[in-house]
C-alpha cells in the first residue's frame, strides 16, 4: 500500500467512525421515530379485532427525551386511533448522561393526553421502582410514579387484571420483576402471576402485560398474548441480532414478536435509552399490534 493509499484509508475509517458515532449518540436516539406493527391472528381470540398501541421504556430527560418529544410520540400515537394504548413502565431516566431531568409529575399530564376507546393503562418498570428511594426502603409501593399516572386518569395495574366489557377480552398487568434492589446484581420482584390470573372469571381471552419478558416462559397459555418491553432490542442491533441484552434468555426475547407451544409475545423496542445514551439498528419505536381470529 502506496503512503497516500494508507492516508485516503485512515481518513475513510475516521469519517466512517465519526458518522456511526453520530448516527448511534444523537440521530437516532434523538430525532428517529417508527410505527412497527405486528398482525397476529389466533384460532382462540372470539373477542372483535383490536388494535393496540403500545409505548415503553421512555427513559425521559433531556438531551433527547424531553417533554416536547414526548409530546411528539402522544401525537403521532393519538393519530393512530388505536382502540387500546398500553405503557409498559420505565418512564424514570435509565442513564447518568441527562442534561436535564424530566420528574413524572410534569410527565404524567403530558401522557394523560393519550386517547383510546378503550382507555389507556399503565404498568411500572423497574427504573421506576429504583427511582423511587422511599418504596425501595418500603421493599413495596405505594409508587411514586404509579400515583402521578393514576391522579392524571391513566390507570395502573399491578398484579391486577380488568374486563374491558366492551372490547371482550381481559387485560391484565404485571408488576416488575425486579423492583426492589437486594445488592449489587441481586432483585426481589413484585411480580405474582398466578395472583394476577386467578382474578380472570370466564373464557374471554386475555392480554398481559408484562415489563420484563423473561416472565414468558411462565405464561400459560390461558394467555393470548403478552407484551413486554425493558429489553430496547439491545439497544445496538445488527442483522437481527444484539451483542448485549438485559435478559437472561439473551436474544431470545430480545426484540419482536415471539411465538412458543402456541403462545404468542412482542417485544416492543421501545423509545428510550439505559446506561449509555446510545442507539444503533433499533429506532424508537411506537409499537402497533392488530389482532384478530
């Protein structure tokens, strides 16, 4: 190699590096946005067709997740017309790399602009119970940010499962699988599934909503479907695969949707960031499932 091949190589590498840089630290964390849907048909759904919008794992705070972009994702998710809106939690800041935090009681109001004919609920993550130092001292709720949504008409479920009469199904919600921190890399989980099911009373088919999608292999498949977030797709997603997941079954149930002995899961990407502002192949997302018999 010629020395001016060598320095037209080092300078393409450099450019190369500073654009993926860019791309992952600030374009496509702080200015991308999606709608990926999901259309799932199941022999056992005799409730109509729904279409569900889902957001997770907003992680807010500024540079990239302030209010105005927040208020962005309600917009484009109210455009939607989705018949039911779900948040799956980890609505607390997931890295040390804020400019300016965003507390949920400016947050929640901003969400309470969310409309769905069958409503709008809310379960917890787990950054929101380890942002919550008063319920980590409890080992338990109440939860500070389960109240702000609450008092703003968003309702909650914690180990919880309600009728929605006029849709037909059951929806049902999970608390987080590891909300109490015990020591370095050590949880305790507020979660209790069979809790939560044996509070379904017919045959209506039902949809869980679980942060963590780790607690899938557990489902029953009573369980139409269930939805889950905390994973990000890994935050940094190449060829449909992720280097690091936050789960134990890795890429198992790293991102999308999931079918298993007949049961059926998505994985929403979500919307924000943990640990490190980054994000590189998975586009924050708002999640659509359409389902159907």
């Amino acid at each position: 190699m010629t020395r001016r091949g060598f320095i037209k190589g080092l300078l393409a590498t450099t450019l190369a590096g500073l654009f993926v840089a860019a791309y992952g630290f600030f374009i496509e964390p702080g200015l991308r946005l999606r709608v990926q849907k999901w259309r799932l048909k199941r022999a056992d759904w005799t409730a109509g067709p729904v279409r569900i919008a889902v957001l997770t794992d907003l992680h807010v705070g500024e540079p990239h997740m302030g209010l105005d972009r927040i208020r962005q994702f309600v917009r484009r998710t109210n455009a939607l017309s989705p018949d039911l809106i779900l948040l799956l939690g980890d609505f607390a800041a997931g890295h040390r790399f804020v400019s300016e935090p965003v507390v949920i009681d400016d947050l929640a109001p901003v969400l309470a602009d969310l409309e769905a004919k069958h409503g709008v609920y809310a379960i917890l993550g787990n950054h929101d119970w380890w942002d919550d130092l008063k319920a980590q001292r409890r080992g338990g709720g109440p939860n500070l940010y389960g109240e702000a949504l609450q008092r703003h008409g968003i309702q909650l479920l914690s180990n919880a499962a309600v009728k929605l009469e006029d849709a037909g199904f059951w929806l049902a919600g999970l608390e987080d699988q590891l909300a109490i921190v015990k020591g370095p890399g050590r949880y305790q989980g507020l979660d209790d599934l069979p809790a939560t099911l044996t509070q379904i009373s017919d045959d209506a088919p039902v949809v869980l909503m679980a942060h963590e999608p780790d607690i899938f292999p557990k489902v029953s498949d009573r369980v139409a479907l269930t939805l889950s977030g905390h994973t990000h797709g890994g935050q940094v997603r190449l060829f449909g695969w992720s280097p690091m997941v936050p789960s134990r079954f890795g890429n198992r149930y790293a991102y999308g949707h999931v079918r298993e002995d007949g049961r059926d899961l998505v994985v929403s990407g979500g919307i924000g960031c943990s640990i490190l502002p980054v994000r590189f192949g998975v586009t924050p997302e708002i999640t659509v499932i359409e389902l159907s018999a």
